[in-house]
C-alpha cells in the first residue's frame, strides 16, 4: 500500500517533519522514526528542514543495514539472515572457558558483525553459504576487523553444525590476516609532558593509570569505597576476547600520593572525576554519577592534549602513541625497576603470560647476548 501522498504545502518537508497550527501560527514537529515520539522544532521552517534531515541520517536506516533489515524480513526459516539472528539470540547464555557470561558490550559488538554477514549474503540458506562467500565477506575488511569477524562467523558456524543445519564450516578454510601494529609506543618523557600540560583530573587519570597499568573503562569506574584494608580493589572491566579478573593492589606510598590528589574539592565517588561544563544526556545514561567520565572522553583528551603538544605529528593518527600505550609503558617501567614478569601479569590481569610477554616485548627492542671470534689462520 502506497503512503499517503502529503498535503499541498507539505510537500517539500523531509520525511517525519510535520506541521501543527496553534492560534494561527505554524509549528514544525519531529517524529522519531523507531519511538514515534514527537518533538517541537520551533517556527523555523528554513532550521526545522535542517535539524530534520540531520536526524533522518542518523536514525533512519541507510545502506548495509537497510539490506540487512530487508533480508531479515524475506528471510525463511533456514535461510542465513535468520539463522544469524538465532544464534545472536543465544550469546547472552554462551560461556567462556573459565564460565563466565559475555559482556553486554561483547554481545553487541557481535550481533553488529552478525547483520553485517547477513546483510550480504543473507539470502541464501544456510547450507547454501560457501568458504567464497565467507571470503569475500571478510576481504572487504582491514586485517584487524577481519580476523574479529571471522572468529565470530567461525563460532556461529560451528552452532549451524550442532543443529544440523551443515555438514561443514565453511570459515575453517578462510585464512586469518595478518595484524600490522602501526600505532607507536610512548615514552617516559612524553608521557611527562602530556600530563604537566593538562587539567588537574587529567594528570590524576595518568597518574593513576601509569601506578596501576589498568585499562581505561577500570579507570573511570575506580571510587573511593573501592579502598579496603589498604588495597584499591579493581573489578575489570569485560572487553571482546578478554576474560575479566579481580585484582586487589596494594596501595604504596606512590599510589597514595596519587589517590590523595584525588580528593579534591569536586563532592564525587570516584577518583577519577571532573565537573562538566555541559550536559550531554547520551553521556548522563551511560553515568553513576555526573561527576563520572566515560571512557572516550579520556582517550578524547588524551589525543588532544597529545597532538597540542605536537607529539609524533610527523605521524598519521592511528599511528600515534594513544592512551592504552599508557597501560604498556607502566608495565615496561615495572619490569626495570625489577619486578617479576609474573607480578606484571598479576597487576595488568592478564590471564596468560605470552599476553604480558607481548606488552613487554613490543616496547623495546631485546638483545640476546652471543659471541663471535673464528680463528682461521
């Protein structure tokens, strides 16, 4: 059934952009597409327009994942959009080896990747799916982003063969890519400069993050009644193919110079804390409390405070020292001042010792020592 045609007048609104007359004046109202909530955009026809057409870009469907919508819905029972969409639905009960649940992050990051396989070749029944059409699903993907898809279509595979729905899997055959590490390692000194040239929150984020070698979402979630008979308990934080641990670290004297610092007049539960100079809501839902940080918004400030400085600008951008590096430089920092690769991997929550080796390894160049003299008189 065709859409009702709009009235005259009307006809050069873009889609969900309505009018409504009050006391004879015309207001302009916004109709989410997906709530169907309204909202008052002013008189302005000219500023109504542009608002309107900047929020149908961004919640409207476009692209590869208007395909997969449209695939999802012509698909059958046994064709591959659908049953994608029933492996997506049991993530939530999956386990990793040590039995805990997937992240919610984890989840969402692959049931993304899942509507983008589906979006592609989501018409086909799921016996019909080649090791081709894996390949050149995957080939339009850098390596990094590639081998993250492959692992998760290899797993929901695997499932399709449980429940008999294929004799084979099909990514078995698929070669994994190669990963370049392009971005650079940080140095003591720039890390030095980066935090005497930012704001007092900032310098205690790096502090605390070079002391305790933790991840960024650990920092932000860090809080004072985290402190316990003289240890900051850190629960950490689940990431994609990372199982998550608890550590209790005790706090020294230079760990609590820095946690001092972090008392400061701002009223907060965590230690990592800033007053905000606007309200950003999307960021509100995502906080305990409004003194909190997200995690970007360190990352954020950390690459501008980085390239202000003109730290590796001869670089491209993905190239440069980013804030993770922070994590690896304290574990190379703890490793000269004489600690254990054992307790390094204790402190960084690793649960193998060839992750830390990887950490410690990439940081400096190693020698092995060997001697050279023939004697061929």
């Amino acid at each position: 059934m065709s859409p009702r045609p709009r009235k005259k007048g009307r006809r050069d609104l873009p889609p969900n952009l309505y009018t409504t007359v009050s006391r004879g004046r015309t207001y302009y109202v916004y109709e989410h597409p997906q709530t169907r909530k309204r909202h008052g955009m002013g008189v302005d026809k000219a500023k109504a327009i542009q608002a309107a057409k900047i929020l149908n870009s961004r919640l409207m469907p476009t692209g590869r994942e208007a395909e997969t919508m449209a695939a999802a819905v012509l698909a059958g029972p046994d064709q591959i959009g659908t049953v994608l969409e029933r492996f997506a639905a049991t993530l939530p009960d999956r386990r990793n080896s040590q039995g805990n649940p997937m992240a919610a992050k984890t989840i969402h990051d692959y049931t993304n990747m899942l509507r983008e396989a589906a979006g592609q070749f989501g018409h086909l029944d799921a016996h019909e799916v080649t090791r081709r059409h894996i390949a050149e699903h995957l080939n339009q993907y850098p390596p990094r982003s590639s081998n993250s898809r492959r692992n998760v279509l290899r797993q929901a595979f695997a499932w399709m063969v449980a429940e008999g729905l294929r004799d084979d899997n099909p990514v078995e055959g698929t070669a994994t890519k190669t990963e370049v590490v392009q971005r650079q390692r940080l140095t003591l000194d720039e890390w030095r400069a980066i935090r005497d040239a930012g704001e007092p929150w900032f310098r205690n984020a790096l502090d605390l993050a070079l002391q305790t070698c933790q991840r960024r979402g650990d920092l932000v979630v860090m809080r004072f009644d985290h402190i316990e008979d003289g240890h900051l308990l850190v629960r950490q934080q689940k990431i994609a193919g990372k199982e998550a641990g608890n550590i209790r670290i005790a706090i020294g004297p230079e760990l609590q110079r820095v946690i001092d610092a972090c008392r400061d007049d701002v009223l907060s539960p965590f230690l990592i804390h800033r007053r905000p100079t606007r309200n950003r809501r999307d960021h509100q839902k995502r906080k305990e409390h409004w003194t909190q940080l997200v995690p970007e918004r360190l990352s954020r400030e950390f690459a501008r405070v980085r390239d202000r400085l003109g730290i590796r600008s001869e670089l491209p951008s993905r190239a440069r020292p980013s804030l993770h590096e922070v994590r690896a430089l304290g574990a190379d920092l703890y490793r000269q001042a004489g600690w254990s690769e054992d307790a390094v991997q204790r402190l960084l929550g690793h649960s193998s010792q060839a992750m830390t080796k990887v950490y410690l390894s990439r940081h400096r160049e190693t020698w092995v020592d060997a001697e050279a003299g023939l004697d061929v008189g």
